[in-house]
C-alpha cells in the first residue's frame, strides 16, 4: 500500500481529533491579538502536464474559496503591516506565486484579477526575458513555458504586485560571493523594473528552504530596498515577528495537509523550523 495512503487516513484522524483544541486555542489567540499572519505559496496552475509543483485549476478555486470563507485574504504590505504592529485579531493570508509560469495566465490569474483577491507573483527575470524553460523542468524531463514579458506586461497594469524571485533560479545560500550575490539578487529586480516600469518591492528565494537564505542575501536585499522578504520553508508568522522576512507555506495539492496547515496545527506552531539571520540591517 502506497505511504500517502496511508498518511492521509491518519492526518484527517489527526485533525479531527485536534479539532476542539484548535478552535479554543484559534478564540484565545483573537482575544490577546496574537493571530498568526499566514502566506501561501503556488507555483503553477493547471490541468495539463502535471508535476509536484502544479495544481489542478479546480483543487486551487476550493483552496482560495474556502479561504475567502474564512481569512482575510491581504497584500504582502497589509500583511507586514500586521505583524509589525505586534497585534492581529483576524485570520489573515497571503497568496502568493513562484517562479512565473505561462500556465497561470489562461484560468488562474485572470480569476483571481476578477475576484479582486490580491497576490504577488515572484518570477526568475532571465526567465521571462529569454523565454527559455526552467532547468528544473528540463530536468524533469518536462519544459515548459515561462510568462512572456507581455503576460508580466499585463498583469502589472492590472494591479498585480510583481516580486524578484533572482535573476536564474539557483541556491542562493550555496553562494558565498557578494558580488554574485548582488548580481542575482538587485540585477534581478532592476531586470523586471525596466519591464514593467514600477518598482518592484519584494523579493523571493528560489528554493526557499533555510539553508537556502544567508544573512548576506537578507542584508543586500535590505540595502536595495526591498520592502520585504519571502522563504518558502512552512511557517507562521506572528505578531511581532521580524516583518521583513515573510515565511510561507506551500499551497499543497493534498487538501488534507492544507487544510491542517491554515487550521494552524499545533504541532508546527509549537516547532516550526525558521531561519534566523544576523544583524542584515546595521552593516556598518
């Protein structure tokens, strides 16, 4: 019998019989305002091609729905807002998106733009500017189409908040070389200015895990002027936390997982894993 069928019977199990404890514990954290600022994270949208980072279009409409039912669905800048005012009362999440496939833009995006749910869409510049597949599709055995500078074009001009998800998707804590470091993290947000013509506030790590960030990279996107921060490694955000650095949780294809995650599991709260970095704000 295959492992995930067997998990999956035992998480539901797990979060029913958690169930009570959730609700009370979701009450007291609303009346001392300590309310857990979420973010999600997608990568692509679509019922064709299927891999370990793409969502059905149907399975992705559930999850934002029953979102919609039950959070507020927030900007990136509403969300920092939040938690660095060291109180929140409110269910509270993010949408966001990686990489920046071609996909998103035939059902998924276009939904969302005429939901009016806002997201920020994090994509690779040499990407976008090349047209050329990601080396983890390629990899897989798998290309498939990145956004054209006209979709990021146009979704700009629609309000979508577009970030810097570095200049190609490579390990950016594997790298100890400043320079490079600049190269991948500033080149990528002057790169996807220079196309849509507005500022580009946030930046994304590839990979997103935290042996994937570095103090350097923290500090180097500060002093360029980030606004913010994304990793991708599953992590609460909570009052009072550093609203810099934004951890995010993956939109997971598994609606038991998901749902277990957002209903805000006290397992992970109580040991979640997170990436700490060094004083990135007073270099000198």
């Amino acid at each position: 019998m295959p492992l995930d069928s067997i998990k999956t019977p035992l998480l539901d199990l797990y979060y029913l019989a958690t169930l009570p404890q959730r609700k009370q514990a979701a009450v007291t954290r609303e009346q001392r305002r300590q309310v857990p600022i979420m973010s999600l994270f997608y990568h692509r949208i679509a019922d064709e091609h299927p891999n370990d980072w793409t969502l059905p279009n149907e399975m992705f409409r559930k999850q934002i729905e029953w979102l919609g039912e039950r959070f507020d669905i927030v900007t990136l800048e509403e969300a920092q807002h939040r938690i660095a005012a060291e109180a929140n009362d409110r269910p509270t999440v993010c949408i966001t998106f990686d990489d920046g496939y071609a996909d998103n833009c035939q059902n998924a995006l276009p939904w969302l733009v005429d939901q009016g749910i806002p997201f920020t869409y994090f994509v690779t510049s040499s990407n976008i500017l090349s047209g050329n597949p990601f080396a983890h599709d390629v990899d897989n055995g798998r290309p498939l189409p990145p956004n054209t500078v006209d979709q990021l074009l146009e979704l700009a001009d629609a309000g979508v908040e577009i970030g810097a998800h570095a200049r190609s998707h490579v390990d950016l804590g594997a790298i100890t070389d400043e320079d490079e470091l600049f190269d991948e993290i500033v080149g990528s947000k002057r790169e996807l200015e220079g196309i849509i013509d507005r500022p580009v506030r946030y930046f994304a790590f590839p990979f997103g895990l935290p042996e994937n960030l570095s103090t350097a990279a923290f500090r180097i996107a500060f002093e360029a002027g980030f606004w913010g921060v994304c990793s991708a490694y599953g992590g609460y955000n909570l009052p009072g936390d550093d609203s810099f650095h934004l951890q995010r949780i993956h939109g997971d294809p598994e609606w038991s997982r998901f749902r277990n995650w957002l209903t805000v599991d006290p397992r992970k709260l109580s040991s979640q894993r997170q990436f700490v970095p060094g004083d990135y704000r007073n270099r000198f």
